[in-house]
C-alpha cells in the first residue's frame, strides 16, 4: 500500500525504499553540489537548514516563515 503524499515528498522515507531515497539524493548533490556545501559552510544558512529539519515538510506556512527568518543571498541561491 502506498501512502500517496510520499511519491512525492522530499523527505527520505521507508516507503520510497532505499533505492529511490540514493537515487534523490545523488540526484541532488550531483546537480546542486556547490550551492549545498556553500549553504551548509555559513552559519546563517545552515542554521536555517537545521530549522527547516525538524519541520514537517507538508508545513507550507512553517517552512515559508522559517525561510523568511533566515533570509540570505546564500539561502536564495541555495533554495
């Protein structure tokens, strides 16, 4: 049975299993590679960063206000 919110989330989950989880995170870091090691070398941008993961992804107005509060260059170029 698959829960239909997971086929798209961004959230690595058991549902996707791990083939699928390795290849969004590879597909990830293989095209945003420089902007996510640049984001997580700041302070600013990594803090929001850890902010954002203990968010509940599907938290739309959570995660927009937590992006407004760090706001950044770096997190613009990042997001």
């Amino acid at each position: 049975h698959k829960v239909p919110w997971v086929q798209h989330s961004i959230d690595v989950t058991w549902e996707k299993g791990p083939y699928q989880n390795a290849k969004e995170i590879y597909s990830m870091i293989s095209k945003c590679g420089p902007c996510i090691t640049k984001c997580l070398a700041d302070e600013n941008c990594k803090a929001c960063i850890d902010a954002l993961d203990v968010i509940d992804t599907r938290d739309q107005v959570a995660s927009y206000r937590t992006v407004v509060s760090y706001e950044s260059e770096l997190l613009r170029d990042f997001s």
